[in-house]
C-alpha cells in the first residue's frame, strides 16, 4: 500500500493581508495575531508558536520582522492550517546600531521591555 502524500503549501502574512511587497514594513505585530488567529485550525498553538517568535526576534533584536517573515503552512485539503515556523531570523544592531522593529507594537516601533512583552502576549 502506498502511503498518502500530504502536500503543503505556504503562504505569507503579507499575502494574507493582501498586501504587496513595498508594504511589508506597514503594519503591526497586533495585525498579524490577529491574522494568524483567523486563519489557523489551531489557534492556540500557532498563537504560542507566533508569540515565541516575536519574544525570540525582541530579544535577538532582529529589526527585519516584517510581514514576509511571518506566515501559516496548509495541506492539500486545507484541514489543517498552522503557523509556519519561524525563519529569517538575523540581529540587526549587530550592523545597524539603533535599528528599530520592522512592525509596530502598542503603535509604535520601540524595542519593548517584558512587562510590555508579557501585556502583548496576554
């Protein structure tokens, strides 16, 4: 018997929100939970997955998060739709000293603190 081949496919937030490629800087980390919550089949996990990339990406300071580096993965039947894993991932301070997040958070771009963290993730 030959086993069924589930084929993904991908598809990234920027795409989602219907967007084109100079806009993957405008928007927000709030637009993107929300994104994400109402197209995944599990929404609790791809909203713990999407969190921890967005902790990750503060604490690493990567500056470009933006709308391309998000994204859900599907099968072939769209039964199952989750939060891709999280890819592209670089320090930017590391080359741009004052860098700022590539997406809004609270309405604005500032590297926030745990307790704003914490407040995001609630």
């Amino acid at each position: 018997m030959i086993n069924e081949i589930i084929i993904l496919g991908f598809e990234e937030v920027l795409v989602l929100m219907g967007k084109n490629r100079n806009k993957k800087y405008s928007g927000s980390y709030e637009q993107v939970a929300k994104l994400i919550y109402a197209v995944t089949t599990d929404k609790v996990e791809s909203m713990r997955q999407l969190y921890k990339t967005i902790l990750m990406n503060y604490l690493l300071k990567n500056g470009d998060a933006h709308l391309k580096n998000f994204g859900v993965l599907y099968d072939n039947a769209f039964n199952h739709i989750a939060y891709a894993p999280a890819y592209d991932i670089v320090n930017t301070t590391a080359y741009i000293f004052k860098d700022k997040p590539a997406l809004t958070m609270f309405g604005k771009k500032v590297w926030w603190g745990k307790r704003e963290l914490i407040r995001f993730g609630v």
